[in-house]
C-alpha cells in the first residue's frame, strides 16, 4: 500500500512540474506580447506625440518592459 501511495504522489507531482512549465510559459508569452505590443505601438508615434505623452524616445523601451511586468 505504500508504494501505491508513493507512486500516485510521484505522479501528481509530475503533473503539477509539467502544469507548472505550461503556466510559465504561457505568463512569458503573455509578457513578451505585452511588450511588442506597447513596443511597436510607442516607437510609431512621431516626436512631437511622444512629447505630448511625457515620453522621451529613450524611455520607450522601458516603458514597454514595465507594461509587460504588469502582465
């Protein structure tokens, strides 16, 4: 009866390392996209729109690191 017991553990948490490993990849797929998005979107506008935002040109990257830590 233990080593049922032990094996069932055993494999719950394999389930639980894997479920773990597609959380994780999924919240950084999340996060990257996050970051392309506010990227690409931030470096279309022109100077004059950033100036308006507050936004120097420099901080656009991070900027975009920061929306993606929010993620």
């Amino acid at each position: 009866m233990a080593l049922a017991s032990d094996i069932r553990n055993v494999e719950t948490g394999l389930a639980h390392a894997v479920r773990n490993v597609i959380d994780t990849v999924r919240v950084a797929r999340a996060r990257r996209a996050a970051f392309n998005t506010t990227f690409r979107e931030l470096s279309a506008l022109t100077d004059r729109d950033l100036a308006d935002l507050g936004i120097h040109r420099g901080e656009i990257t991070r900027i975009a690191r920061e929306e993606a830590a929010l993620v």
